[in-house]
C-alpha cells in the first residue's frame, strides 16, 4: 500500500508530523506532493496520477479512518459492489464546549441534513454519493477526473458523472469513518455557504441530480427574503412571515427539546437550532448569491 498526501503548501507543521509519522513507519511507501492550487478537487487530480496502485481509497482532512477502513473498501470494489464504494461518518465535535458539541449533533440530524444517508444510519445500497470513497484507477480515466473549476461539490459530481455512465456508487455501512464538524457557527456558515455557493454551479451541468434536502433551504430564505420586502407594504405579507419564522423556530426547538433529552445534553436545546439554522441559511443564502451571479460555466473534459 502506498500513501499520497496532497498537501497545499500548509504552513501549520503539516509537513513537519508527516515526517514524524513517516520516521516512525519507516517501511509504508509514503509520498507528498504540492497542491499549488490549494483547492481539493486539485489535490485529488495530483494524487491519482501520482497514485502507482489500481485501487484508489480517498481519505480528506477533519476526518479519521476507522482500523478497517481501506480492507472494507477495498472489499467491496472486489465482491464487484459499486464503481465507488464508501461508507458512513460517525460524526464527533470538531472542538471543545456545548456549541462544538451541538453542531456535531446538527451535522448527524434529519433536520439538518435531510436524507444524507451516509450521516445517518443507513442500509447498504446504491446511493447518490459516499464521503470520500474509493473506485479502481481507471475510473478516473473512464469519465475524467475530478473537476477542478468547483471548489465544492466536486464528489457529488463526479459521482454524477458514474452514475450517468449506467456505474453504482454504493454505501457500505460496515465502511466507516470518523469526520470531525466546524468547531463554531462561523466556521460552519462559511462551510455550508460555499457548499450551496459551489452546489449550484454543480447543478447547471446535472440538473437532475438536485433532492428536495438541497432545494429546501434556497427556497426558504428566497421565501423569507420575498416576505420581508412584500410586508413593507402589505400587512397580509406581515402575518405570513410572521407565522413562517414561528413555525420555523418551534421546529427546531421541538428537534433540540427531543435531542437534548435523548442525549441527556441540555444545552442541545438551543445549541441544536442555533447550528441548524446557520446551516440553513448559509447554504440556502450561498445557493442564492451564486444563482444570481450567473458564472460562466466550463464544460469538465
């Protein structure tokens, strides 16, 4: 087995624990290599054609495999179960304190993530994408790489791409991985803002691949946006976006009441909400700001 670190010229002891590691392990094949353009899909583009294997196992950063990761995977690609095989995130506070803690909760919650299954607990299958995954060398050559005009969503659409050419990404739940969630809000309305920024791009070249869970957000804060101006002059518009924001709110604070006594975590019951309507409305709001800039699209080749 070999281990291909992109690394985009990080100045925070990156390179220096790589070297730790590797001096500890002195017999694992290990190479780095520079990511110039500092985006992911790069990175991975780097790391496949430097890959000599014919297996290819993804692994990104604020994530830690589980022992039997790269068997499980490599398992599945041989028993002939999916082009892209990946698995489940057990999901676990990217810092200290209740509001780390909460938005680890939100990541894993059907109200914050709709029916994302590999966050949930799911049943192996065929699936639209899988954190990571792994797929044989030449798939990549098959449909291209990964397209390096997203920084974002450039899984989802390379998983777009296999599934347009008739090949199965599948879920395997014994796959399993632990990611570690933005450790406050405004890390987490920057992450989910470029989610929905880059989704739409992604969507203007597979239009079809869109889920009620991504449509919902822009369409509540289009909704909310269209409300606020209308009650300007309209009191009718007053009341609905009154009663909206209402429903809204007891929504998520029921989700946090149930959360916060199953986990036996009190703070959950603001903590929850808070962290799901920050992932609300910067997706929806980062989906919005895109659909209205109108960027120009190249076609991946």
């Amino acid at each position: 087995m070999e281990i291909i670190i992109a690394d985009a010229l990080s100045q925070d002891k990156t390179r220096e624990l790589i070297n730790v590691f590797h001096g500890d392990h002195p017999d694992l094949r290990l190479r780095v290599v520079d990511n110039v353009r500092r985006i992911i899909p790069a990175a991975l583009n780097l790391a496949i054609g430097q890959a000599r294997g014919q297996i290819i196992v993804r692994l990104d950063a604020h994530s830690q495999p589980e022992p039997e990761y790269v068997e499980r995977c490599v398992r599945a690609l041989e028993a002939g179960k999916g082009a892209n095989v990946g698995g489940v995130w057990q999901i676990r506070p990217g810092g200290t304190g209740w509001i780390a803690e909460s938005i680890a909760a939100a990541a894993a919650h059907p109200l914050g993530v709709g029916d994302a299954l590999y966050r949930l607990n799911p049943k192996a299958g065929a699936v639209d994408t899988v954190p990571f995954g792994a797929f044989r060398r030449e798939l990549a050559d098959q449909i291209g790489g990964f397209d390096e005009t997203l920084l974002a969503n450039e899984d989802y659409e390379f998983n777009a791409r296999l599934r347009q050419t008739g090949g199965v990404v599948w879920l395997d739940p014994e796959i399993r991985s632990i990611y570690f969630a933005r450790a406050s809000l405004g890390e987490l309305g920057r992450q989910y803002w470029r989610y929905g920024y880059w989704k739409w791009r992604m969507l203007r070249r597979h239009a079809g691949t869109i889920r009620w869970r991504q449509a919902l957000p822009p369409l509540f804060v289009a909704d909310l946006m269209l409300l606020v101006i209308l009650s300007i002059w309209f009191a009718f518009a007053r009341w609905v976006v009154s009663l909206e924001i209402i429903g809204y709110l007891l929504v998520l604070l029921a989700g946090g009441a149930r959360a916060a006594l199953r986990a036996r975590k009190p703070f959950l019951l603001l903590g929850l909400p808070l962290s799901i309507l920050t992932m609300h409305l910067s997706w929806g709001s980062g989906f919005l700001c895109s659909l209205l800039a109108r960027p120009s699209i190249q076609k991946h080749g």
